[in-house]
C-alpha cells in the first residue's frame, strides 16, 4: 500500500536569466528567480511546485524571498505528517495559519498535486477531472520596445514556435507615446500579415480612467483585439465603462486573484475575459472555482502566466487542458523565455500551441545538477 504521508517540503530559490530583458510597466527584468518547492513522502516520491511572480513584488507584493519564509516557516510545518489524499483538507488548514499569499500556497499546492499524482502513475491533469484538450495555443508577449525590434521579435516568434497572437506590454513610458508606438506596431503587422494576427496589450492597471479612456480608442481603431487590465485592479466600474465605450474586450488580471474577486468582476459586468494565473490565484483547486465562477457567468478564462519556469508552467497546462472554461487560450511561454531549463526534459511548443506533457505527475522532473547550478547561494 501506497505511504502518500508527506515526510518532508523543502524550498529553493533559482535564478534563472532570461533570453532578453523583459520590460513591464514599472520595472525590467532580466533573470527570472523561481521559489522551487519540494514535497517528499514518506515511500520517497517526490513532486514538486514553483513560487513565481512576474520579474518581483512590483505585481502583487509576494516575491520569491517573501514566499521561502511563508512556505517554509508557516506552510511546510501544517504539511509535514499530513497524507496527500487529503489535499483539500491540508489547504482548508493552511487558510488558519497564513492570510492571503496566493502565490506561496500556489507553490505547495501544485507541489502536492504533482507528488499525489506521481504517487499514483496518472497525470495531475486526472486529478483535476481529466482530457478536456492535448494542448493550447500560447500568445507570447513582448517587453515594452522599440517598433523595428517588436517587429524583428514578433517576425521570429511567428516563423519559429508559430505564433500568431502578441501581448504588448504598456505603462511604463508617457500614454501618448505608449499609444501611438503600439498603435503603428499593430498597424504594421496588419499589413504585413493580412488578418492573420491578433494584437493585445497589458497596461498592468497602471493608466487611469482619464488616460485609458483617452488612448484605448486609439488603439480599438488601430485593431487591438483585447485592453488586459488598463486601469487599478480595484476600480470595476471603469473597467466597465472601457468595455462600452471601446467595444474591445476587457481582460481583468490584477482585478482577479481569488474567486471572490471573480465574483465580484461578474457582478459588476467589469470585463469579457479573466486572467486565470494558477499562481496568484492559490493553486490548482482556487483556480478551478474561479473558473467556475466565470464560466457560469459566460466570461471566457485565459491561461495566462506569472513567468513560470517549465514546472510551474507544466502545472498550468496541465489545467488548462483539464477545464474547458479555460476558452480563450493561453500565454503559457515563461520557458521559452529562459535562457536555460532546469528540468530533464522541455515542454513542447510547435505551431503556437504548447502540449501537455507525457508520463505521471506534471510530466516533467527537475535535473538535479542543473538545480544546484541555478540555485540562489
Ligand atoms: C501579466 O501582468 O500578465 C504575463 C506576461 C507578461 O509579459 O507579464 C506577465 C504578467
Ligand atoms: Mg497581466
């Protein structure tokens, strides 16, 4: 008989260089730190979970140095001794000693789900109710840059992996300037690729109501297909107010890191689609009520991505390939923005869409001697 008691969560921060800087709104990036978290049971199977945020605290306040004190000084005492087949009740008990810091239980969640599913020979993706799909399209996203360069990027991403829908990153240069560099990019690709690729943006909540309600019309005119989170997370009403007067779908990101916020976008009309980030919304088991929520609502749910590296990311695949609501596709790309994986083996990517990976658990096993190079002394 199976021993699925936890003996051991063990965490370790890697950083990780990126191919490129990574621009957001209000800060670069050029290595990517990752909190791997390490749950052991007591027959010695291991599994294993990332604590990622995108580039630092700038996004939501947790980074991987907050997340190594909450999980290993909080979290891993509740899990230690505890069995995996009691996953619900172990998150249900970490509620009572830990408020909030989603993106530390996402961690040991997906940790647990991972040792749990390896523990039996199936994917996590069964314990999460099974094949809904094999694989799902990845948007990739471009740094705040230069046209010539976006279009250099854009060119090898469409030819390469095969994309063909971009993210732009805006907030962090002067709205009008923003506006009108994204609004020629968008413009260009149109005429280089007739109809053939679909332009977002993401402002990370960083513009306000004046300015968004300025400098979004611009970009609807010039074909932006979807505004993800122009304007501050808390602020639905004008989230609302953008989806009407520009016609564009609204994706709420930052407006949504729990099911209760998910709710709260529903009743207020605030947007089309929902960021699902299995990260910032607690793990696997948060996000599938969210899901739930939205889907109920008639919201479309995008798999979207905190930079997880190939575990982390493996985890979301792995949702989004086992919950339909997930209708909107993905920007599951985090490794491919690494200079280097840390595990035996990649995700596959071909034709702008990522695969879920073979074999138990998330599919994928960190390579031991890489971990150690990349980890933080
Ligand atoms: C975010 O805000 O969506 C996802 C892709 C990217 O470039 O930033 C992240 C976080
Ligand atoms: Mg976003």
């Amino acid at each position: 008989m199976t021993n699925l008691t936890i003996e051991r969560v063990t965490s370790r921060i890697l950083d990780i260089p990126l191919i490129r800087p990574h621009g957001f709104a209000t800060t670069t990036a050029t290595a990517q730190p990752i909190l791997l978290v390490e749950v052991t049971t007591a027959d010695g199977v291991r599994g294993w979970g990332e604590g990622v945020v995108p580039g630092g605290p700038w996004w939501g306040g947790e980074s991987v140095e907050t997340m190594k004190a909450i999980v290993d000084r909080y979290l891993a005492p509740v899990m230690v001794g505890r069995r995996l087949d009691e996953l619900a009740g172990i998150m249900r008990d970490l509620e009572k000693v830990v408020a909030n810091a989603r993106f530390a239980k996402a961690a040991v969640d997906v940790a647990m789900h991972d040792a749990w599913a390896r523990a039996l020979g199936i994917p996590v993706r069964d314990l999460l109710g099974g094949a809904v799909r094999d694989s799902v399209d990845v948007t990739w996203a471009l740094g705040v840059l230069p046209l010539e360069t976006a279009l250099e990027e854009i060119d090898e991403r469409m030819n390469g992996v095969g994309h063909r829908s971009f993210k732009l990153k805006m907030g962090a240069g002067d709205p009008a300037e923003d506006t009108a560099r994204v609004a020629e990019l968008t413009r260009a690709l149109a005429d280089k690729v007739p109809g053939g690729v679909s332009i977002r943006i993401d402002v990370n909540a960083r513009w306000d109501r004046l300015t968004a309600l300025r400098h979004l019309p611009t970009l609807a005119d010039a074909g932006v297909q979807l505004f993800e989170q122009p304007t501050p997370a808390h602020d639905l009403a004008t989230l609302r107010e953008i989806t009407r007067r520009t016609g564009v779908p609204v994706m709420a990101d930052e407006s949504v890191c729990s099911p209760a916020d998910a709710l709260a976008v529903v009743q207020a009309e605030a947007a089309d689609v929902i960021a699902v980030k299995t990260t910032k919304l607690g793990g696997l088991r948060e996000s599938l009520k969210t899901v739930a929520i939205a889907e109920t609502a008639g919201l479309a749910c995008h798999g979207a991505t905190s930079l997880e590296g190939p575990i982390g990311t493996a985890a979301s695949v792995h949702f989004a390939c086992a919950v339909e609501g997930i209708s909107y596709g993905s920007e599951l790309f985090g490794p491919m923005l690494l200079k280097e994986t840390y595990t035996q083996t990649d995700l596959e990517y071909a034709d702008g869409r990522v695969t879920l990976p073979e074999g138990p658990g998330l599919g994928l096993l960190p390579d031991d001697d890489k971990v150690a190079f990349y980890t933080r002394d």
